[in-house]
C-alpha cells in the first residue's frame, strides 16, 4: 500500500491515573488526629482551644485556610472550616508573632533597668519594615487580629452585642487552660494540646493590652478586661508549669514543666478568681503595672 492509502493511525487512550492521595504532611496529620479525639470531659473548653489554636498557629492555618480537598470530612466539621474566622490580611499571623513574641521580656527587661516601657509596643525599625512590606501598622495588625480572635471566642462561647466584658464561660475556659486542666495528652509536650505549651501564654497578656490600647472591636473595655484577667493568670500559669527559681527563663517554660503534684484549682477558686478582677476592674496602666512584675519574677533567669 502506498503511503498516501495508508489508514490514519488511531490515537492512543490517554493513561488513566487513579486519583493522587495528598502528600502526607505531619501538621494536617494532627488536625485530622484531634478532630477525632473526641472529649468525655471539658468537651466544649478542649473544642474551643484546639480551634483557637488551629486558626492562630500559621502551622496549621494554612491547611484549615487552603484546599477543603485535602482536609478530611472530620477536620472540615470539627475546625467549623465552613465558617472560618475573619482574616483581614494573609500576612496578620506572621506579622503578630514578630512584634509580640518578646514583648513580655521586653518589657521586664525594661523595668529591670529602671525605665517604664510605657503600654503601645515599641516597634523598632526591622518591624516598621515588615509590616510597611505588607502595608500595615501597629493599630492595622493589632485589629485585624483581634477581629480574628473575637470571632473564635464568640463562635464557642457567645458574647452577645457590643459585649463590654467577657462571658463568665470564656473567662472560666481561659482559667482552666492556664491551670492546665484542660490538657489532652500528659507528660510530653505535644502540639494542639489544649494546654499552655510556652512563654507565649504570657504573650496573650499583651496582646489583651494591645488590642484594649487601640480600642478594638468589640470594644475596649472587652479586652481591658479580657488583659485583667490574664494579669492574673500569669501567676495561675507559673504555679502550674513552674521553674526552679536559678533557672526561670522566658525560653524554658514548656509544657513538661507540669507539676503532677500541686492540686488542681476547684470551680469555686476560679469563681473567685474571676469576681476579683472583675471587682478590681483595673485601668490599662494598672494591668500593665501587674503584668510586669509578673514578668520579672517568671523571667529572673533573663535579667540577671
């Protein structure tokens, strides 16, 4: 046959592939590990922490943020991914935990030398540089953030309209978190572990007085009061995850500081804990008056 009778030659089928599993990733790993857990006790304090930390940890942000086809069924319902929080700018995460991190030591280093640090973060120049990058500032960043961490915390425990302080149920979760009650796995530190697994804790002290400073929503007196209790919760932390005196360090609070020993504080302390504050109800310099000498003493290891 010439060439020019020849028959065209049929295409080939196109290989068909079975569908990709997702990469294994160990931070989705854990997502999915907690989802399932499932809690007999401290159900709804444990829900809410796992998710706080889900959609505040860029670890895992990213996944609960990025394709639903690579989440399992059980983290989509579990971390409420149909209904994610407000995040105003992608860089808000990344950029809170530069300026925050070390303000605690920050501002017991300060103290330590005879000066007041004052209640705005002092930005310095490498900062201002990162957030003119993402084009934010201190007030953009601080309530962007605070309109993040509101929406977790209204979703879990409800706070009503233009709420001026704090459920007496999101107060009474964030005490027995710092207490360590609410742990999941015990004698290791683990992550989204519904415990206080660093000196961030104190981190979150700051950020209440931050975030009161530029009078976020839902209003400033939410997070004045919100920043007066973790003045106190400080303390609670400490005693819970303590350090020998020689070696209190801001880098050496972990979560296997637990003490075993030192009995769990009942409903009714922590009762009385929260009327306290509420009772003091103290102004912003006073907060941060309390949440610097706390400082002082959690972190004498870095002042010496």
């Amino acid at each position: 046959m010439s060439p020019e009778k020849r028959r065209p030659a049929r295409p080939r089928p196109e290989p068909v592939h079975p569908a990709a599993a997702p990469v294994a990733d160990p931070d989705r790993d854990t997502l999915h590990a907690r989802a399932v857990l499932g809690f007999t006790r401290f159900a709804a304090e444990r829900t809410f922490f796992l998710n706080y930390d889900g959609w505040c940890d860029p670890r895992y942000a990213r996944h609960l943020r990025g394709p639903k086809a690579l989440l399992s069924d059980e983290v989509i319902r579990f971390f409420r991914v149909a209904k994610s929080p407000p995040l105003s700018h992608p860089a808000l995460l990344q950029c809170g935990f530069r300026l925050l991190t070390h303000l605690p030591l920050d501002r017991a280093r300060t103290a330590a030398a005879g000066k007041e640090y004052g209640i705005p973060v002092q930005v310095v120049e490498e900062e201002l540089l990162l957030l003119g990058h993402h084009g934010l500032d201190a007030a953009k960043l601080i309530g962007g953030l605070a309109e993040l961490q509101f929406a977790i915390c209204d979703a879990h425990f409800p706070q009503g309209k233009k709420p001026q302080r704090p459920s007496r149920r999101l107060q009474l979760a964030f005490a027995r978190f710092a207490d360590g009650q609410l742990r999941l796995a015990q004698g290791e530190t683990t992550q989204l572990n519904a415990e206080p697994d660093s000196a961030y804790f104190f981190v979150f002290a700051e950020f209440c007085i931050q975030a009161a400073h530029f009078a976020c929503a839902p209003s400033q007196g939410w997070w004045r009061r919100l920043a007066a209790l973790f003045a106190r919760l400080n303390e609670v932390y400490v005693a819970r995850y303590k350090q020998p005196a020689a070696d209190r360090r801001y880098e050496s609070y972990v979560a296997t500081n637990y003490v075993d020993g030192l009995k769990s504080l009942t409903t009714k302390q922590l009762e009385a804990l929260i009327d306290e504050v509420e009772k003091e109800d103290p102004s912003l310099e006073a907060i941060v008056d309390r949440v610097t000498k706390s400082a002082q003493k959690a972190f004498a290891g870095n002042l010496g």
